[in-house]
C-alpha cells in the first residue's frame, strides 16, 4: 500500500510540474502577442504618415501652393477635419524658384511620425 500511495504522489508533482510550465510558457507567448499588436499599430501609423506625407508632397509638386493642404488627415490618407493625424509644413528656402519645404506628420497624441524634406520648382501662372 505504501508503494501506491508513493506513485500517486510522484504523479501529483509531475502534473503540477506540467502545468507550471504550461503556464509560464503562456504568460510568455501573450507578452509576445501583446508586444506583435504594439508593432503592428505603429506600423500602421508610420505608413499612413508616409501616405499624406507623399500625397502633399505630391500636390505641391502639381502646383497646389503648400497653404493650401489640409492640415487634419485621416488612417486612408484623406483629408478629414476629425483626422487623426495633423500635417505641418514649413517652407525653408524660395530661391531660384526652388521652394524647400519639410512636412511634419504628428499622429493625435502629438507624437511626431514622419518628416520629408523636398523641394520642387514653383509654377508661375
């Protein structure tokens, strides 16, 4: 009887030694899952960010004069006054008929996403 007893309890401890690593291995993967979604929405932040930035850069490459861009954008690149992103752009230097200008994305917490630095030739109508 005493040999019964004996397995039963090493059986006992093999299990909860089971499941202690089961769990640990858990608590593992959903950090990592946690940490894959993170990435995945600022990768999604830093792309939309290089779509209005490209999408203004082009718009003043046609001719739209920089003043003229809306300032609030949303996650599809679109202008939009309840957008999530905000665009600034500064003009640094009109010589030549040159037009050096940065566009600044900042997402809605202020958090600067993605800045262009371009130049392109102004239109004289």
């Amino acid at each position: 009887m005493k040999n019964e007893r004996s397995g039963t309890s090493l059986f006992l401890l093999e299990l909860l030694l089971g499941l202690l690593i089961f769990a640990l291995c858990a608590a593992v993967c959903v950090r990592f899952f946690a940490a894959s979604l993170e990435t995945a929405h600022d990768t999604a932040d830093y792309t939309s960010a290089v779509q209005i930035a490209q999408t203004i850069a082009e718009q003043c490459q046609s001719g739209v004069p920089p003043q003229a861009a809306p300032n609030k954008w949303n996650a599809s690149a679109e202008p939009d006054e309840q957008g999530e992103y905000t665009a600034e752009l500064s003009v640094k230097d009109t010589s030549n008929g040159v037009v050096d200008t940065v566009i600044t994305i900042n997402n809605s917490k202020g958090k600067m996403l993605y800045m262009l630095d371009f130049s392109y030739m102004e239109l004289k109508s």
